[in-house]
C-alpha cells in the first residue's frame, strides 16, 4: 500500500534498531579497501523533520532517539551487565551512530537510512535506492541533492566538506522488484536493507519470497530485514522466518541468520490498530561480531527505550 508515511514514525525504538544494526554492519564493510553496493529497497525521505506536523503528531521521536541521547547510557555503574563490558566498548559500539544522530538532532532531524548509508559510504561504493510512494520520491529526490550534515568526528567532517561522499542511484520503483533485478551486484560485496510497511499479510510472504530469490544468486551479500513485532501478525512473522532459513540452508551448510529483537514493552500493553510493541532484525549473513555488539548493547536500548516489561534476544540459526 501506498498510504504509509514513515514521517509519523521517525526516530522510534524501531528506527534506533533498524539504524544501529545497520551502521555497524557498513563500518564492518568498510574494513576492507574493496568497494561494495548497498541497496535499500523502501528509502523514504532519507531525512526526517522531527519538528514537521506529521512527526509532532506521535511525537515518538520523543521517547525513542531523543531520549536515548539524553540517556547515561554509558554511565556502566547503573546498569547490570551479562557479561563484561568497558565504557570504551560501548562507545565504539554506539558511538557511529550516535554520533549522526548527534549532528541531525541540532537541526531537529533524524537522519534515515539512506542518509546514514551516504554519510558512511566511500565515493568508490555504491547505494542504490528505491521508494514508490509518489511524495516520499520527491522528498527523497531533494534531500540527497543536499550535501550530508556535518559528522563529530573531524575525519568526516573533512571528508564531507570536500563532498567526499557517494552519489546515490534512485529508483521510483517497487523495492521488491529493484533488488530483484540488480542483484548482483558488480562490485560482489555489498548489503540491503529491506524495511516495507507491513501494512499487508502480503509484505512477509514478499520480503520471505524476495530475500531468497536474492540469496540464491547473491549467497555473500548481507541481507537485513526489518520486521514489526505484531501479537495479530505472530504467524506471518513466523513463516517468514522459516521461509528464509529453509532457503538459506538449501545453499549454504551453515545458514548464518541472526535474528534481533528489542520489544519495548510486553504484546497485551500496547493498544491501538497496529499494536506495535517492538521490533526485530533478521540478518542473513550477518558479519563477524554483529551478534557479540547487539547483546552487548540491547540490555541498556532496553532499559532506556522500554518498560519494566520490556525484553530483548539474539538467536543465532
């Protein structure tokens, strides 16, 4: 459906997920010298307006980004770890992050995941982008026109005042049917990021029947899915999980999936139609330590962004 505007939701728990995850797997890629591609399949604006009158409306950027960068999330002393952890960890795992959305926030931004992938990716990769909702297009279209902000590191600062940064292909097209048809990519290495609106049954049965098809000719890219935690939707979720993992076994001997779940409070607290009480990451070939970096850090994004009711899990298939 075309009547979802993610403008409403910009900056929530779900996003901090989604964008976390994200971030680290590009600084992982970006260890390497080689160029690699990454692919969003439901871009959106790119940059959202935290003060514009849809994002007021919910004003769930409250509660999600804005309060995680007033946390002390570092404060490590009021927290209760499950494993060792040091300050200077946690920084190095947050801190990509954290920083963009340090540099968006002064301008009362937020910035998506397009704009995240522009800010970190080098002018050698590439990012392919595509968005159907015909407003969110032209939003998108413009914001990438506009140099990144500023980050708080001077090693970007400077790249990016010298408009070292990658130009963006972008697609007014079905997000399902670009990965589709541009996979794989020439530069070999590469990721997606998958995020629909899951307004329709019919988005997990697409997203579970597109990252197979995908997986099959493109069995090294790392393939993120974003999934609503939905108590009515427990089903779908389901098979579309096991959708992915029966294929991911079918071409590898070991599937190498993690799943991530961050839910912010417990499935019979939240009322309303969506009924939204977290939200998940299903990775396939997820990169070297990702599973280590999210169970250190989901056990502090759960004490800031949730309830006493609130959980989180890495499972590993």
């Amino acid at each position: 459906m075309l009547s979802y505007e993610h403008v409403y939701h910009a900056g929530n728990h779900a996003d901090i997920l989604k964008h976390l995850t994200l971030t680290l797997i590009l600084k992982r890629l970006l260890q390497k010298d080689k160029p690699f591609t990454v692919y969003d399949t439901h871009a959106g604006f790119g940059v959202y307006e935290l003060t514009e009158e849809r994002a007021q409306k919910t004003n769930e950027a409250e509660s999600g980004i804005r309060r995680l960068l007033q946390s002390e999330i570092f404060d490590l002393s009021k927290h209760e770890s499950p494993q060792v952890i040091t300050a200077e960890s946690m920084t190095n795992i947050t801190e990509p992050y954290l920083s963009l959305c340090r540099a968006y926030a002064t301008e009362q931004k937020y910035p998506g995941s397009p704009e995240i992938a522009r800010c970190l990716l080098r002018p050698t990769d590439k990012l392919i982008l595509s968005e159907l909702h015909p407003q969110a297009i032209e939003v998108l279209r413009h914001t990438m026109k506009i140099p990144p902000l500023a980050l708080n590191t001077s090693e970007h600062t400077q790249a990016l005042q010298k408009k070292a940064y990658v130009t963006p292909q972008i697609h007014f097209r079905n997000g399902f049917e670009m990965i589709r048809a541009l996979t794989p990519p020439a530069t070999k290495r590469g990721m997606a990021i998958i995020d629909p609106s899951f307004e329709e049954a019919q988005d997990f049965s697409d997203c579970a029947d597109t990252i197979c098809a995908v997986h099959e000719r493109w069995q090294n890219g790392i393939l993120a899915l974003w999934y609503p935690l939905l108590e009515h939707r427990a089903t779908e979720i389901a098979r579309m999980k096991q959708q992915i993992i029966s294929c991911a076994e079918r071409t590898q001997t070991e599937p190498n999936i993690l799943d991530i779940q961050l839910a912010v409070q417990s499935p019979e607290e939240k009322t309303g139609l969506a009924k939204l009480y977290g939200s998940g990451m299903f990775v396939v070939n997820f990169p070297y330590q990702l599973d280590e970096q999210m169970e250190a850090v989901l056990p502090y994004l759960t004490r800031v962004l949730g309830n006493e009711k609130a959980t989180w899990s890495v499972e590993k298939f």
